[in-house]
C-alpha cells in the first residue's frame, strides 16, 4: 500500500513540474506548438496516473467492499467512473 501511495505522489509531482514548465512557456511566449505538445504531454501523464490509480482500485477496493456486502454501492461507483472515463 505504501509504494502505490509513494508511487501515485511521484506522478503528482511529476505533472506538477510538467505544469509549472507549461506556465513559464506561455508566460515567455514559446511557439504555440511547443506548448500544446507540453500540454499533451500533461494530459497523457494524467491519464496514466488514472489509469494506474484505477487498476489498483479494481485490484483492491472493489474486491474488499464486496467481501464486504457493499456490492450495491461498488456496483454504482463502477458504473459512475466507467461514464467519467468513457468522457475523456
């Protein structure tokens, strides 16, 4: 548990710094192309991150809340993120 936390706060920072770069891109003026290629960039680090952050969701919460008798509610949190990810 503690290497996804460890690893999850390393993709954070990461896109921090990717962020940070595209503020002092737009803010010195670099060629449109450039910062758009930067912003990709950001977005497709996002949607590792979520990507990973939801496999390990899969792998463990969902497993755990139905052992729980939560299946109701896992069922509902599953469908409620398939719509978020089915929008990107």
């Amino acid at each position: 548990m503690r290497a996804q936390k460890d690893d999850t706060l390393r993709g954070l920072s990461e896109i921090e710094q990717r962020v940070s770069e595209l503020r002092r891109m737009v803010g010195e003026d670099v060629y449109c192309v450039d910062i758009l290629r930067q912003a990709y960039d950001i977005r497709k680090a996002i949607e590792e991150l979520e990507d990973r952050i939801l496999q390990r969701h899969l792998q463990g919460c969902v497993p755990e809340g139905i052992k729980e008798g939560k299946l109701e509610a896992v069922q509902q949190e599953l469908l409620q993120l398939y719509s978020m990810v089915g929008n990107r």
